[in-house]
C-alpha cells in the first residue's frame, strides 16, 4: 500500500464529493474514539471543527495524534487513510467554514449558530486505495 505525507492527486476529489471522515483519537482512559465528521483540506492540512469548549476540542488539545478515513459515496474502494496532529484551533469566524461544510454535506447554511472552531490535522501518513479505487 503506498505511503507518502502529501494526498495523491487522484484522491483529491474525495474532498469534493460529500464523504464524510472518520476522526479516531485516543480518550483520556486511553480508548480510541471513532465519529463521522465533515471535512476540508486547505492543500496541505484536513480541516474539520466542532463547537468552542466541546470535549472533542479538549480531547484533540491535551492528544493532538488523530487519524482521518474518507471513503468515497460513489465508490467504496476508492479511499484514503491518514495519520497526523492536530497543530492548529482557530476560530470559524462568521461560521464560514461551518457553513461552507454543511453546504457541501447538506445543501445549506449549519442550522446552529452557536461559537465553533477549526482545526488543522498536519498529515504524517497518508495509505490510499491505490489501484483498487
């Protein structure tokens, strides 16, 4: 399975499609966590958020070490696997990024209009689908 630290032209458009990520990080109990969540890559990093004070947000401030799948909605067999760290939090002013996700996943602006915040997932390992997808 091929290796690298930068995503394969030929997976980029899996950040067009709406598939969703799956963000698996370790707990403070030490148990890995697994959601479904939206996701963006800005050409170097994943983006995803979630709202400002959640225990996600903690979870990936105090164990930044995360790990991103995409499997593409038209062809199962065409995915992407990631390992890296969370590096940056910054604010989702305006909800931009929020509602730019939920456009892409849902067709419209997010509905909740509460504080959120982005964060950044530098890669350190990307496994793909190769030949298969």
């Amino acid at each position: 399975m091929p290796t690298t630290t930068t995503i394969p032209d030929d997976l980029l458009d899996l950040f067009d499609e709406p598939a969703l990520g799956h963000l698996s990080y370790l707990n403070e109990r030490g148990q890995i966590v697994t959601f479904p969540i939206w996701v963006d890559l800005d050409g170097e990093r994943i983006l995803a958020s979630s709202p400002i004070g959640s225990r996600k947000g903690a979870a990936l401030r105090a164990r930044p070490q995360v790990a991103v799948s995409i499997a593409s909605t038209k062809n199962p067999f065409h995915w992407l696997s990631v390992s890296g760290r969370v590096t940056a939090f910054t604010p989702d002013e305006d909800l931009e990024f929020i509602d730019k996700m939920s456009r892409k996943y849902l067709g419209s602006d997010y509905q909740r209009r509460t504080p959120r915040e982005v964060f950044s997932i530098e890669i350190d390992r990307v496994s793909n689908s190769g030949a298969w997808g």
